[in-house]
C-alpha cells in the first residue's frame, strides 16, 4: 500500500520565490491510496483547473470517494537516470543541456540526483538535494566512460535510493532502452521493474532515443581509391527505435513517455516533463480491503475532450508488508 508522504501545501510558481517543504504534513498509509494523475487536451495542452468533481475513480471497477483532492503544486522527489552506452554517446553533450535546462525548472521544494549507466550505475551527489549549483557541478564532471547498457538494474537502484524518501517520487530516464548489461553485470527484467513500480508507487518517466548504427552489407555504393579495383562497397545505416518497453514502463507507473527524433527538441522536452510534474492533479480514496493483491485503478474526467494519465494499478498490502 501507500508509504509516500504527500504533500498538500501548494509550492509558488515563481521559482525564484521561497517555499518551505513540508513533505511530511500529510503522510499516506494502508488506508489510502494516492493517485497523480496528468490531465490533457486534444492538442496535447496541460488542463490544470479541473476540480474534484470533474474525475471519477474506480478501483476494479468500483467506483471510489474521492477523499482526498488537490491541484497545487506538489514538490517532487528525483532522480535523472542518463544512458552512457556506445548508441547513447554521441548525443551526451545535447543531452547534458537539456538536464541543465530541467534543472534550471526545479522549484524551490523539489529534489533531485543525476545518475548515469554504464559499466558502472553512479547516481551523485550522496543525498537529494534542492541546490541547483550542486547539481550542476554533477552534470558538468567528466562522466564515466561509455559501456554497456544496463537499464533496467539502473532503474531498480534508483527506485531503491527514492524509497527512504516522502512525498512523490519518480525516476526519468533518457535511453534507447535495449537493455544490454555485461555479463558480469546483474540482469534485471522490466516485468520485476514494473512490478516494483506497483508495490513502491514510483513514477517512471521515459525519453526514448533512437540508436543509429554504420556497417558494411548494403544500402550506398561508394567508389574505391584510385588505383584499386573499382568494386562497390556497400553501406548500411541502420536507425533503430527505443524499446517499447519505455513507453508500457512509463505507462504502468502513470508517469509520461517521450519518443525523440530530428524533429524533436530535447531542452523542451525535458522542460515539458518539469511541467508536467508540477501540474499534477493528487487524488486520494480509501480502500475497501486490504487483501495483499494487485488492484485495477481508473481514472477519468467528465470533461469532454480530455486524456488522463496515471497510474493503472496498486497492490493492496496490509500494514507492515
């Protein structure tokens, strides 16, 4: 069930403004269950003045009192997970700004650690903080080198480090999600980081990225140097998409998946996933039993013209589970 603390007190939109973080004002527990949810028009616009009675709730199909409603601004609690593997290396300096950009977005209450994965799974500075300079400092120091690809054990270490923490907790990853650890390295499935994600009620946030390789075996003809026979070579440029295991993470969990290509500009995206977290709606009702398994939740708005993102389910664990 529930363990995060949830925060009530709305945060100043003003960046720049004070806030104090008052995380532990109000804290769930087994006797209720919390529900962010990301509201949306048809232009993919955020819809921040819903009101409690625009939703409807329903636990396996049952449909819930809403005890608990509010649609101020929540702090958050995060860590930005980067991939060091050889598909992502390229792309590191862009992605380094655009994680600057989102850090220049966190607000006064929220707070944050930089990770990276590759042959090791580094998240720094030692504790959460709500010093953007800091965090700074981590981004800007030479990163380790790149190597192989373990996503989905870098997602499980982050959800282990946000579990000490209150109020609501997410993990946003930037990848292309083909999980490829080295042998000696732990394995980890996403059905296990899926299911933690249920039981530890962590929201997953997922930028997917296209990895492109360059070989030999067909596509452009080039001509050979002069003076060597002039049989043509063949090159082959193959771009491959993120893992759809990105997005069903990111959808499991009820946080927001982003897929990037040339079209796509990666500070706002990055920007666009620091406003959706401070722009989400916190549902709360009580649960008919406890009974230690996994429940259907549903969330919709009598709005019309709208699309509601949260999380899809809750394991219903008796106090002390």
């Amino acid at each position: 069930m529930t363990r995060a603390a949830l925060a009530l007190a709305g945060v100043l939109l003003c960046l720049a403004a004070p806030a104090a973080r008052d995380q532990g004002a109000y804290r769930g527990g087994t006797d209720l269950v919390a529900v962010y949810a990301t509201v949306t028009d048809a232009a993919g616009r955020l819809v921040p003045d819903l009101q409690k009675s625009d939703f409807v709730v329903t636990d396996n199909g049952k449909k819930q009192t809403i005890s608990i409603f509010s649609n101020d601004i929540q702090p958050i609690t995060i860590i930005v997970m980067l991939d060091r593997s050889g598909s992502m290396a390229e792309n590191f300096g862009l992605v380094r700004d655009a994680v600057g950009e989102f850090i220049t977005r966190l607000l006064p209450a929220d707070r944050a650690r930089i990770g990276t994965l590759s042959y090791d799974i580094v998240i720094q500075p030692a504790a959460f903080t709500s010093d953007q300079q800091a965090l700074q400092d981590v981004l800007n120091r030479d990163p380790q080198r790149i190597g192989p690809s373990p996503i989905w054990t870098a997602v499980d270490r982050s959800i282990t480090a946000l579990l000490p923490e209150g109020g609501r907790r997410v993990v946003l990853l930037f990848t292309d999600g083909h999980d490829s650890p080295e042998r000696n390295q732990v394995h980890t499935s996403v059905k296990d980081v899926m299911w933690r994600t249920k039981v530890d009620e962590i929201m997953i946030y997922a930028i997917g990225f296209p990895s492109e390789t360059t070989g030999f075996g067909g596509g452009v003809y080039l001509p050979m140097p002069r003076g060597m026979p002039q049989r043509p070579v063949l090159m082959t440029h193959h771009v491959e998409p993120p893992d759809p295991a990105l997005k069903d993470l990111a959808a499991v969990s009820g946080g927001g998946y982003f897929e990037m290509d040339n079209e796509h500009d990666l500070k706002q995206t990055f920007a666009r996933v620091a406003d959706e977290l401070h722009h989400q709606y916190l549902l709360g009702f009580t649960p008919a039993k406890l009974d230690d398994k996994e429940h259907k939740i549903e969330v919709k708005a009598l709005r019309p013209d709208v699309t509601v993102r949260a999380r899809k389910s809750y394991v219903a664990r008796p106090a002390g589970r």
